[in-house]
C-alpha cells in the first residue's frame, strides 16, 4: 500500500498532466471507472492500474483488477488520502491507469464505402477534442485525423470529455494538410469543408460515402485554401446574435445529418 505522497509512482502521475511529460514517456494517466474499464475491454495498451481500496466500492471493477493482475497485469494500490491527492476529480472513484499513449498511422485507418472520418486542423481546445470523440462514437465514425497543431488527444482534459470513447476511436495525426489531402484522394473521399461564410446549408441533401468532415480552429476556422479544395463547403445556419457555435457542438450537428444522409 503506497501511503507516501512522495512516492515515485504518485509523482509520476502528477507529472503526467504536462504535455511535455507524456510526450517524453509516450503515456498518459486516465481516471474514473468508466474511463478504465473501457479501455480494459478494447485492450488498450494498459501499463499500470492505480486504485484505492477504501474508495472503490465497485465489485465490477474489482474484478476488472483482479483479471488483470491474473494476466500478468501490473497494480499498484495506495491509501485513499494519497489518490485523491493526485486525482482530478472532486469525488474520486478510485480507480485510475496509465496508459501507453499511442496513435494510429493514417494508412491504417479502415476506409469502408460508409465511412466518416473527422479530421481537426489547428484545433486548440482538448475539451472540444474529447467531446468531438464521444459524439462520434454515438454515431459510430471511423477515426480522427488530428492536423498541425490541434491540442494532444491524451491532455486530462480531452481523455475526461471522450468519457472513454478515446480507446474506441482510432485517432492519427498528420503535420501538414496535404497529407490529409493526398490520404482523401487515395481513397475517394468526399471532403466536406465547415465555414461560418458557406452559402450552402448544411442540411442539403447530396452527401456522398465515404466521407471526410473538415473541422477548423475555435478562433480561425479552416484556411481559405481548404474551403476551396473540399468538395462541399457547408454552414450552418445562424439566428441569435452568437456569429457562431462551439466547435463540438457543430461537429455533433454535422455528424448527426451525414449519418442521416447515409444510403
């Protein structure tokens, strides 16, 4: 039982909420029942579960620990004081895991002929990225595709708001547009461009499978140069005195009327 706040293990977690820190180790440190049972049961790469006796009351998720320590899984349990010490959550379940931080190559996305993809160019906000994940699950799309300098999938954040559709999703990430581009025409992708200014009304039918959604940064949208090269440029449409929506919840609108367009 580790009742040291001083710890290696528990500084190790603190030290996971920096970027730079997961970047280093190629990990993550994720939080909460759901979070860690899902990524249980999708085999994700799970290097370690951490929990709390006297907090996890869960016998589901006892018996999750217990399977994996059967499978040659490594635990660590610590006091009840020390876990709420590093957690971040107000009322801590008592169950966390780190994680090896893993994505995919874009190759190996799997482009069926009803496929929907979403790819976030410049995206800064990982609540928006966690949200966009979850929403997509719902929906069922096939893969993220992260552009330049979207914020990191794995920041708290972002793992939190995907309430563990992060290990369902595969998630890739590209440097430049013109990899997305040429990955888009490799594969006959219709690309569909999100912008405040399109004429076109999201709603209009004519969406053709499999599809590439566009997604812009909160503050900046997509460039000029990628609103041009999509085959559709869509918006959507505005009567408040807002001049726009927060990013996932147009995403959840877009996603929601591709899937009702499908054949």
């Amino acid at each position: 039982m580790i009742t040291s706040h001083r710890n290696p293990l528990v500084k190790r977690i603190r030290a996971l909420e920096r970027k730079k820190q997961r970047q280093e180790e190629g990990a993550f440190y994720v939080e909460g029942i759901r979070v860690v049972l899902s990524a249980l049961e999708r085999e994700a790469p799970v290097e370690l579960l951490v929990y709390a006796p006297g907090l996890l009351t869960s016998e589901v998720a006892r018996s999750a620990i217990r399977q994996f320590e059967a499978r040659g899984g490594e635990t660590a349990a610590v006091s009840d004081d020390v876990f709420r010490a590093f957690s971040q959550r107000d009322n801590p379940t008592g169950l966390g895991a780190i994680v090896a931080a893993r994505l995919h190559p874009l190759e190996s996305l799997p482009v069926t002929p009803d496929a929907i993809f979403v790819a976030a160019s410049d995206v800064g906000d990982p609540g928006n990225v966690g949200t966009i994940l979850r929403t997509m699950d719902g929906m069922g799309a096939a893969g993220l595709v992260l552009v330049g300098q979207t914020t990191d999938p794995f920041h708290p954040t972002a793992v939190k708001a995907s309430m563990g559709t992060l290990f369902n999703i595969p998630v890739a990430a590209v440097e430049r547009m013109d990899a997305l581009w040429e990955w888009a025409e490799q594969h006959d992708l219709f690309t569909i461009a999100t912008s405040g200014r399109a004429p076109r009304d999201y709603r209009d039918p004519g969406y053709l499978f499999p599809a590439l959604l566009l997604l812009g940064s909160e503050a900046e949208g997509l460039p000029a140069d990628v609103i041009e090269r999509a085959d559709r440029a869509v918006s959507i449409p505005m009567v408040g005195t807002a001049s726009s929506l927060n990013l996932a919840v147009a995403a959840g609108l877009l996603l929601y009327e591709l899937r009702r367009q499908q054949p």
